[in-house]
C-alpha cells in the first residue's frame, strides 16, 4: 500500500474561508506497481464527499510539484478546480481509508 499525505493549502485570502475542502497526496512506489513505475496522486474531496478530484502522474521518478500550491488553486480557481473533478470508485474507496 502507499504513502497517504494529508495537504493544507497555503496563503489563501480571507475571502476564499472557510473552504471545504480536504487535499492529499498519495504515492505508490514501483515495487508497488505491475508497471514498474512511480504513482503520484494529487486529490481533494468536499467534507460530503459528494465531490473528488484528482491530478494523477505515473512515471519513472517521482515529479517536483507544490502540492500545497496546487490547493490553494483549486481552493480559489473554480476553473482548476473543475478541470480535476473525476467520478472514480478507486478514488472513493481511497478517501473511505482517510
């Protein structure tokens, strides 16, 4: 099994609080894989559940992303937000374990 992370945004204008918005990064190594690669996820979750998202990256090594600015986009940017919505049982079952 992976590495879960929980995320917090960071500097988000007073305006865009309270958000409800829950954010996590989650990592699979290659010995976790079939494919042999590394497995990043980037997702959030509203406090219903009733809305996902994620942003996925598989590949031979793991990228250098700022999770925590990420959030805070998809915490002030409905547009990017939006962008990373997903209907996904895997990603549903994953957030029941968190």
């Amino acid at each position: 099994m992976g590495v879960w992370r929980d995320i917090e945004p960071c500097s988000v204008p007073k305006k865009f609080k309270p958000y409800d918005m829950h954010f996590a990064e989650y990592i699979e190594a290659p010995s976790e894989r079939n494919d042999g690669n590394w497995y990043q996820l980037f997702t959030f979750r509203d406090s219903k559940r009733t809305i996902f998202g994620k942003y996925e990256l598989i590949g031979k090594s793991l990228e250098k992303i700022n999770f925590e600015k990420l959030a805070t986009k998809v915490v002030m940017d409905s547009n990017v937000k939006n962008s990373m919505l997903a209907v996904d049982s895997e990603l549903i079952k994953l957030w029941k374990r968190h």
